[in-house]
C-alpha cells in the first residue's frame, strides 16, 4: 500500500492504512504556532501519541502539553483540539474514518466533514 498525504491549512496527514481495514493510522504534522479545529466525532475513537515537537492537547474543559511518547486516547463524542507551540508530529491510530466530524471552531472556516 501506498501512502496518502494530504495537505491540511495546518499542516499535513500521511495515512499510512487501507481504507478497507477496521482501523486507521496516520502521521499528523502540525506547523508551528498552528492548530486543528475545535472537534468531536460521532463515531471515531482515536488514541494520538506525540512523535516530536511540543503540543497542547484539550480534552473538554482540560488543556495539556502533551508528553512526548505517551498515548492519548479520545472517546467518540468528546471535543478536542490539538494546538503546535512548536511544529509537531502526532501518530494517530484510530477506528475507520466514518460517521461524522462537527467543527465546533475552525480557523480555516471548513464545514464539518461525513464519511
């Protein structure tokens, strides 16, 4: 299999699975000072372990630096945002992509995303 990446306003994703498999993974890199939107799934699961870099994650009404080499795992439905205070890599393993991504709060002004 051959890997995808796909250019973000933030950065980029490299998925490194088939979409045909039950689970996914990718490499997240967020640039400096960048960050994703505000967002919950309704039916994701995913666990993200920061590679390099320095990172905020917030988790609901807790914001954390995240700590390198460590997993971080995100229950469907629960709002998250991951923040670069430094340009970072983030491994993201998680269910398929299906369902759908509500953007609560979006720099980039997308609108929320259906699998």
């Amino acid at each position: 299999m051959t890997s995808i990446k796909i250019q973000k306003p933030w950065g980029s994703e490299l998925k490194f699975t088939k979409e045909s498999l039950p689970y996914a993974g990718k490499i997240i890199t967020i640039k400096n000072g960048e960050r994703l939107s505000l967002q919950k799934h309704s039916e994701k699961i995913e666990t993200i372990l920061l590679q390099k870099g320095k990172c905020l994650l917030k988790v609901g009404e807790k914001e954390i630096e995240m700590k390198p080499m460590h997993g971080y795992t995100i229950d469907k439905n629960v709002v998250h945002r991951l923040t670069a205070i430094e340009t970072s890599q983030i491994i993201e393993v998680s269910t398929p992509e299906k369902g759908i991504t509500y953007r609560l709060e979006d720099d980039y002004d997308r609108a929320n995303e259906k699998y």
